[in-house]
C-alpha cells in the first residue's frame, strides 16, 4: 500500500505534463503554422508548402502600405502605452493604499473595459469620436486602445503594491518624509519594475489590436492588424502569413521580457 502510493502519484504527475503538453500544442500549433507558410514560394495560403522561398519577406519590406501600417502601429501604440501606464499607475496607488470606500467594486469597475467584448466598446467609442470630430485621426483609435489598455498596467501596479508591506511608506513618513517624497523614494523604486511589465503588456495588446482600429482608423491612420484585415478580405497570399510571422515575433519576444522582468524582481508575492 505504503510502495503504490508513490507510484500513483508518479503516475499522475506524468498524465499531467502530458495533459499540459496536449494543450499547449493545442493552442499554439495553429499559430506556429503560419510561420512555414510565409516561407512558401507558392503565391497562395497552401500547408505545407511545396517549396521555401523568402520572396515574401523582400515584398513585406518593400511595402509602402505595410510600412506605413507598421508605422502608425507604433506612432498609436507608444503613446497608449505611456497614458496607460500613467493612468494605470494613479488609479492602482489610491484602491490599493488609500482608504477609498467600495475600493474592491472600483478595482472591478477599472477591468470592465478588458471583460467587456472590444466589439461593444467599439460600439460605445464610434458615435462619441464622431461627435468630437476625431474619427479616424490618431488621437481617436490613441484614447480607444489607451481605454483597454489602461487595466493591464492596474493589474501589474495593483500587484506589485500588495508585494509589500505599506510600513515601508509609513516608516519613511514617521522620519520627516512628505507623502510625495515617501511615494517617490520608496514607492515608485519597487513598483517602478511592474509599471514596465505593464508599458509592455499595453504596447503589445495595442500592437495587435484589430476591432477598435476597425471601427476608429482610417485609410491613412491603419494600423497593422487593420492592414492584413483588409488583406484577407481581397488576396491571400503569403505576404499576410509573413506580416503575421513578425507579428507573432514581436509579440513573444515582448512578452517574454515581461515575464524575465516580473520573475526576477519577483513582484506581486506576499511580503
């Protein structure tokens, strides 16, 4: 009895790693068969392609409307990161340290815009920038992603603040320190590491984001997920399957920066 026990549990562990591998390979293969086709000499989407070829990757840089897609990405997506971080950060210092009633109900309130379908949000912002006179301008799709954007970075910022015990802040007041100068030396130091983790995790989901530009960009103002939108719509050729490949890319090599950052400094554990 006492020898089957170990077994047993041996067996169990091995049927979940198994289990864990089954889904990954279930969630990531349809992605990561993109990445062959955009190697394909073929000029339409066909797997497994019949020969390799990079003439496709030559086409995507040599693109004016990709390069200008990839540009008005990043013209839209740094700027939302940066308000999102800002905003992210003074909305997570208040509900985590302060005594705000119905802070929990608030803090529910700041992840409304990631639970809710982007569709209806989408919805909501149209006849707002219409009404403004912002409709497919930058500063139209720039306050819509910032929007969704926002609670990634109050996620991370609301994490990193519970990591830690607010006698830190206490202590630095009770020796003379202002309330900025307790923020701003002690504070901002350890939550600084989470407030990049969320610049990135803004950056990436404003990158990659396709209903709002839809709805709030234009011709002039597309950004890259808009761009292959419309190229699925009337060619499939292999260049879409590059485009997304340096997508996919990016967005893993951001993501995995986010995550070596959280690790090593280790925010979000208990104190």
């Amino acid at each position: 009895m006492n020898a089957a026990g170990p077994l047993v549990w041996r067996v169990v562990r091995y049927a979940l790693v198994a289990l864990t591998v089954v889904v990954l390979l279930y969630l990531f293969l349809p992605t990561l068969i993109i990445v062959p086709i955009s190697f394909s000499r073929e000029s339409f989407l066909v797997f497994p392609p019949p020969g390799y070829s990079l003439r496709w990757y030559h086409a995507l840089a040599d693109s004016i409307d990709y390069q200008s897609a990839v540009l008005n990405s990043l013209i839209i997506g740094v700027p939302v990161a940066l308000l999102a971080t800002v905003f992210g950060t003074l909305a997570a210092v208040p509900l985590v340290r302060g005594r705000i009633p119905a802070a929990r109900g608030l803090s529910a309130l700041m992840l409304a815009p990631v639970v809710l379908p982007q569709i209806v949000l989408a919805i909501g912002l149209y006849p707002i920038m219409v009404r403004l006179g912002l409709i497919g301008s930058y500063p139209a799709v720039l306050l819509g992603h910032t929007v969704v954007c926002t609670p990634l970075v109050f996620v991370t910022v609301s994490a990193a603040l519970r990591g830690y015990s607010p006698s830190m802040e206490l202590a630095a007041m009770t020796l003379g320190a202002t309330w900025w100068r307790a923020f701003w030396w002690v504070t901002f130091p350890l939550i600084r590491p989470a407030m990049v983790v969320g610049f990135i995790f803004a950056f990436t989901f404003s990158f990659d984001e396709l209903i709002l530009a839809m709805f709030l960009t234009s011709p002039t103002t597309r950004t890259l997920p808009r761009l292959l939108w419309e190229q699925l719509n009337y060619q499939m050729t292999p260049i879409i399957a590059a485009a997304t490949s340096c997508i996919l890319c990016l967005t893993v090599a951001l993501l995995i920066v986010g995550a070596l950052l959280s690790r090593r400094r280790g925010f979000g554990r208990p104190a």
